[in-house]
C-alpha cells in the first residue's frame, strides 16, 4: 500500500482582514522527508501597498514584496507544491482561507484543497490535545494569568531546545518547526497519529453523525474536551447534538426545555454542529479516555429527537454576504456561464488573447481587469485604465482608519508608530515613498 503523501505548508499575508490577506510567501515542507523544503515568494498585486505591520512580523524589507512574480503568475506553481494527501498548517483555518482566497483573487476555482480525499489538519489543535492526553510526549505551556500561550513559537521552545536554523514568522521557519512537532508526536505516540485524519475527514464524521455515536470536541485555548451526541441532522453538513456536560449539569430534559423547544427555540445544552469545521471530533474511545457522562434515556432522546423535528429549523441557513468589496464575494465562484470563459482565460498564451474572453458575471469581468491590470497594463483600453486608476487613488487615499485594505495614511501612521519603538530598518525609504506617492496622486 503507497504511504500518504503529507505536509506542512504556511502562508505570509500582506494583512489579516478576509479577502485582504494576499499571500506574498508560501512554504511547504514534505513531513516524510524534512529536507524537501519549498519556499514561492511572489510580489504583491500593483493595486496593494505593503502592510506596516506585516512587514514587521516578518522582518520583511518592503521591496521585497514590490518584486518577483505575480501572485497570478505564482498560483500554478502554488497548486504543484500543494499535491499532497493530508495537508497540515498551524491555524489551519487562517492559511485555507488565505489559499481560498488568492484563487478567487486570480480567477481560479476556490476550493480544489477542500475536494475529493484531500484532508486538511490543523496542527495547533492536534498538537494541543497529544499534550493534554500524552503530557510526556508534548508539554504545553503553563497557564498564566488564566491564559494558554499556544503560539508555534511557545510550544516549540517548550518542547525542543533553541534552534537558530528557524526564523519565527517567517514561513519557513514555521512549517519546520511545525514539522517537529507533528513528528515527534508521530514517533512517540503511533496509536494518536493514526487517528490524525479521522478527527479532521468530513468522511470519519458522517460516519460518526450517521450511527449517532458520541463524540468530542476539543477547545485547545482552554484544553477542554466536550463530550456531545448527534440527535437529528438538519442536512448533510449540520446537526443538532446535546452538549452532555451541560445537559447533565442543568437536570437534564426539564419541563422549561420542552416549553424552550416548542417554542421554536434551543435549551443552554442543544447545539448546532457543523461537520466541516476545521476543529477537531473525535470519540472518546479511539484513545480509551474516561467518559465524563453517560447518554441521555433512550425516552429522553426520542422525546427531544420529537421536539426537534416538530419545531425547530431542519435547514441551515446561512447568513447573505452583503459586502460591497469583491474581495470578499466568494461563495458561488465562478459563475456556471463563466467556467469555461475562465479555462479559455487561464489557457490563452498571451495578455492580448486574455484581454479578449467575454465574462458573464459581474465579478468575473472585475478579477479578469484587476488580474490584466497587475501583469500586462498597457493592453488594458485608455478609458477602462483610467477608472481603475481613480478606483486605486480612492482606495489609497482613504482616511477611514478601519478599512480592511492598506491605505498611505493608514501605513504612515503605522511607519510613525514603529518609528518610535526604533523599529526602521524594513521601513528605509518606504515612509518616503509613500509620502512622495500621497503628493502625486
């Protein structure tokens, strides 16, 4: 049988905000063989300014992300050096989204990570639970001040000697590190590393959710371990499941619940589970660890399985996206008119042959000009060009101090700020920059 391919892979973001977090350095480690290491740095979009305090974190000198290819041009080699089976990240959640992101940033199907036997691990988790349930093999940080630093940096030094070979925040610093960690675990304790996939494959949790077996979630921040059972599905990603503790805790199925449920609402222990969240479930059993509750009667749970189906949603709705920022209108990319007008765009060998694919949809037409914009500007019309170059200086110029994309006066008064704490080497020449670029807009 051929060995699962895995590894590690972080991304470093121009900003945090969603759909305004454009990688600019990705790294991959193969967790199999620690010295396959991959670093893809690519310039930022021409319509983005560096981040201050990106730049910072990563000790970044803010050229560096003004040169180099596009991100467009990086993404090919991005998906290469992502084939793998399991894919781990420390935050999981920040560095998927992140990859999301780009791809819709660059007209590219968003979710090809998310598809078909691919799993996601989220290292931070996992890596958090073998230290509560094997406290030889990982040793978390103490709690101070009733706070868990579980920062990649922490945990490392809590558990390794000091290795000057590892940058921190610096993506390939952290993905070797991170790469430790998960295999001094793997090593250590091969029974919990064989269960890695399972606590995060949507696949092991239908399956769990299908035979209504208890389960446990994990809430690293606090090393807490909450035990559930799945009553009724709502669809084939959510179900209602009793939180035990909760249910035990406050006298069980009272006659308040009921009132509660028939009332259309859900009692303190009844909750809404999503199967493809990026934290982990697990069953108690797969590691022989003591259960904290027994189940609910037999009578209780059909009584409230009832009062489900008879009053409560059985169709999860999502709340609408009602963001006016393109960044930000994902779901539903691309269109079902656009797929192909997309594999045309991608396939086409020239800027001049792009330029000319049609697009259906709104956004489509809007990635598809921001996209020529940042690699091959002068095919772009002079009228068209010009209304991209006054939706630039607007966003540029802007004053609101919660935009979530970097603004000149933003990113001066973030230079400022630094500059106080004597923090100006990676800022040489940008404050000017910026400066002599706020003049001539």
């Amino acid at each position: 049988m051929t060995e699962e391919t895995e590894c590690v892979f972080d991304f470093e973001t121009n900003g945090t905000d969603k759909g305004f977090r454009l990688p600019h350095q990705l790294a991959v480690i193969d967790l199999n063989n620690l010295d396959n290491l991959s670093v893809i740095n690519n310039r930022l979009p021409t319509y983005d300014l560096p981040s201050p305090g990106a730049l910072k974190a990563t000790s970044t000198p803010w050229k560096k992300l003004m040169e180099g290819p596009s991100l467009y041009e990086s993404i090919p080699k991005i998906l290469e050096s992502l084939d793998y089976d399991i894919l781990w990240a420390y935050n999981s959640q920040y560095d998927s989204n992140v990859l999301t992101e780009a791809l819709y940033t660059s007209g590219f199907f968003p979710y090809p990570h998310k598809m078909g036997d691919k799993v996601i691990c989220d290292a931070l988790p996992f890596i958090s639970l073998a230290g509560k349930i094997y406290p030889k093999t990982i040793k978390t940080p103490e709690e101070i001040d009733g706070k868990r630093n579980q920062s990649l940096s922490n945990v490392f030094m809590n558990n390794f000697a000091k290795d000057d070979s590892i940058i921190w925040h610096q993506a390939d610093g952290d993905v070797k590190a991170t790469a430790k960690l998960l295999n001094k675990i793997k090593f250590e304790q091969p029974d919990y590393w064989a269960t890695r996939t399972k606590m995060f494959s949507k696949f092991a949790r239908y399956k769990i959710f299908s035979d209504k077996a208890k389960f446990a979630t994990y809430y690293f921040p606090k090393q807490k371990i909450t035990e559930f059972i799945p009553v009724v599905d709502i669809d084939n990603d959510n179900y209602y499941s009793i939180n035990l503790e909760e249910f035990f805790e406050n006298g069980c199925l009272t006659q308040k619940n009921i009132s509660t449920l028939e009332q259309g609402k859900k009692p303190k222990w009844l909750k809404e589970t999503y199967l493809k969240t990026p934290g982990i479930i697990f069953c108690p059993e797969w590691y022989d660890l003591e259960e904290q509750y027994q189940l609910p009667s037999k009578d209780q749970l059909e009584i409230i399985s009832n009062l489900i189906k008879d009053y409560l949603p059985l169709k999860k709705e999502w709340p609408k996206n009602e963001s006016d920022h393109l960044e930000t209108q994902i779901f539903g990319f691309p269109s079902n008119e656009d797929k192909f007008a997309w594999e045309e765009f991608h396939n086409a060998n020239s800027w001049d042959k792009k330029i000319q694919v049609r697009f259906s949809d709104k956004r489509s037409k809007r990635i598809a000009q921001r996209i020529i914009f940042d690699n091959s500007p002068e095919t772009i019309d002079e009228e068209p060009y010009k209304i991209l170059l006054e939706f630039i200086k607007s966003r540029w110029l802007s004053n609101d101090f919660k935009s979530p994309w970097i603004t000149i006066p933003n990113a001066l008064r973030e230079i400022e700020k630094f500059e106080e704490q004597e923090e100006q080497e990676i800022f040489e020449g940008y404050k000017d920059y910026l400066m002599e670029m706020k003049e001539n807009l």
